[in-house]
C-alpha cells in the first residue's frame, strides 16, 4: 500500500510540475557586444578596426504600453566585449511590456577603460538600441529562452578629437 501511495504521490508531482511549466512564458535574453571605436573613427558610426571593449556595462531597459519601465537590468560585458543577460520571460508578459522588440532596448552605461570612456551614440547608444529577435534555445523539455541580439555598441577614446586625422595614435 505505501508503494502505490508513493507512485501516486510521484505520478501527482510530475504532472504538476508539466502543467506548471504549460502556462509559462520562455524566458528572454539580450546579447551584444560593445566596442572601443578607433580614434579615426571618432565622429562617424564606423565600427571598422574597433576593438572589443572589456570592462563596459550595458543596460536593458523595458517599458510597457503606457511608456513606465518595467525593466532595468545593467548587464557587465565580458573579457571579449561580449554580454547576454536573461530576463523572466513571465515578467515581461504580465507587466503589460508586449513585443520585447519594441518595448525594449539597449543603451551604453560605464566603460572601465579609462583610455576609452567616452559614450557614443554609434547604433544609438546613448538614447537606445532596438533589440532584435534572433532565436529560441530550447533549454530542456519544458523550457525555452527567446534570444534578442542588440546592435553592436561604441565608446570612444578619451584623448581623440573628432574630425581631426590620428595617424600616429595607436589607438
């Protein structure tokens, strides 16, 4: 009699937990990848020879239809430039934030490197870069991230002048 109790108890949480993931919604996630622009560069929206910067932040903010922020999440980038954070995909759903792509974007925060810390507004980094929808990663059975991929992102060297050629800088 206890083992059948113990099956059933069993069989009622795997159901439970199947239905439980039913209603959710996937989770999202942003990626990008933020760049120290060339002193040639500085001024235009080029991004040709920049190198990955190592030490920035980035935030995600979202709004919901009645333009409040719903969601603010400052997301460090990696030894390669590169960020991904994850967001609760039922967060989003229920806060009345609809479509990420047009609720969300991406804007500049910090840059650690004090040889190239100046914001640029490259790919709207300053106001806000839209996020795009790339995929979706199935993480297991019951659980799905929906993948959204900002535009590529740029500070600019402190010590360069825009519009002024840099032939001898080396950055």
């Amino acid at each position: 009699m206890a083992a059948v109790l113990q099956i059933s108890t069993l069989f009622f949480l795997v159901i439970l937990a199947v239905f439980a993931h039913a209603d959710q919604e996937p989770a999202m996630a942003v990626q990008g990848i933020v760049y120290c622009q060339r002193c040639s560069a500085v001024g235009t929206s080029s991004l040709l020879n920049a190198r990955p910067l190592l030490s920035a932040k980035v935030a995600i903010t979202c709004r919901d239809y009645k333009n409040r922020v719903r969601v603010y999440l400052v997301a460090p980038v990696d030894f390669t430039g590169y960020f991904y954070t994850q967001l609760d995909g039922n967060d989003m759903t229920s806060d009345g934030i609809g479509n990420p792509e047009e609720s969300c974007k991406v804007q500049l925060v910090s840059s650690g490197d004090m040889t190239c810390n100046r914001l640029t507004n490259v790919n709207k980094g300053i106001t806000g870069t839209d996020i795009k929808f790339e995929k979706t990663l199935e993480k297991g059975t019951s659980f799905e991230i929906n993948l959204y991929t900002a535009s590529s992102l740029a500070f600019s060297p402190s010590h360069c002048i825009p519009g002024i050629p840099h032939q001898f800088s080396f950055f």
